[in-house]
C-alpha cells in the first residue's frame, strides 16, 4: 500500500467526492397520482402514473421539476427486449402495464407501452425493474432519512426503590 503522499491527487479526490454523491439522494413520497416524464417539462411524452403514497429516490433538481427513480416489478410476459443501448426491456402490451411493489403486490405506476426500463432482477414469471426520469416536485413530498433524523433521547431509567418490597413474605 502507498504511503498517503504517495496516493495519486485524482484517487483521493474521486474518494471524497463518492460519498457525497451517494448522500445527494433524497428519499421522496408521491402526494397526489403524477406522471413521470423523459424530460423535465410538462410537453413531455409520460413514461408512467405513479400512485399517491409511491416512494421514490432523487437526486436532481430543475425549474420545479426532481429527477426520481422509480423501481418495482413487472410481469415478465409484458415486457419485450428494449433494443436500446443503456436499457434492458420495454414494455410490449398495447394499454400498458401494472408496476408493482413486489410480485402481485400493490400498484406503484401504471407503465406506458413501449417505456424503456432497466433489469435489476428475477423471481419466477416477474422482473425487477427501475427507471429513473422527472417529476413535477409539487407532487414530491420529502421523505426525512433515519440517518438524518435527530436522534431520541434514551428512556430513562427508573431508579431502584428506596426499601424494595420483600419477597419472603
């Protein structure tokens, strides 16, 4: 291992900077049913309607508008290859498909046909998938992180009685 005067200037810079990256993303909930768009704008074509109560991560900001990754699960014969560089599938039926929360479980969004989305995983018939895109931040509520919350105070503990009751009664 180099000594630290040794480790290059770009190494220990890229080291610092990482972690604050990874602290730029910020926990989100959906108040209201809103689309989620390719771009930051209301013209936008939309990807999905994501449900009130969905969670989502952030990590940018634009003229009111919050760069969000949504992920879920999707039913795997609903999906086609994507054929599209940085995408695995896109989704194949004509109305659209379900995201859910877990395989059958709750409806986070409703998909548009042909949305592109990323593979994070399998189980069975369902795929795991994300897609990251904008939001109307109005419709973003933040969520506070337990790291960031600030910290209760430990339960008191109650001092031991001056004369404990007698056991041997």
């Amino acid at each position: 291992m180099l000594p630290p005067s040794r480790v290059p200037l770009v190494v220990l810079l890229l080291a610092t900077a990482l972690p604050a990256a990874a602290l730029a993303q910020q926990r989100y909930r959906v108040t209201v049913d809103e689309n989620l768009r390719l771009q930051p704008s209301g013209n936008a074509a939309p990807l999905a309607r994501v449900s009130a109560g969905t969670e989502l991560r952030g990590d940018q900001q634009r003229s009111g508008w919050i760069r969000v990754t949504l992920e879920g699960w999707i039913w795997g014969a609903s999906t086609g290859s994507a054929g599209s560089a940085g995408f695995d599938l896109r989704v194949t039926p004509a109305g659209g498909e379900n995201l859910r929360a877990e395989p059958n479980g709750s409806v986070l969004a409703r998909l548009q046909s042909g949305t592109m989305l990323e593979q994070v995983g399998r189980r069975g018939d369902w795929i795991q998938v994300r897609r990251t895109a904008w939001m109307w931040g109005r419709s973003l509520t933040a969520i506070e992180s337990p790291a960031a919350a600030t910290p209760s105070p430990a339960p008191a503990v109650a001092a031991p009685a001056a004369n404990p009751p007698s056991l041997d009664r």
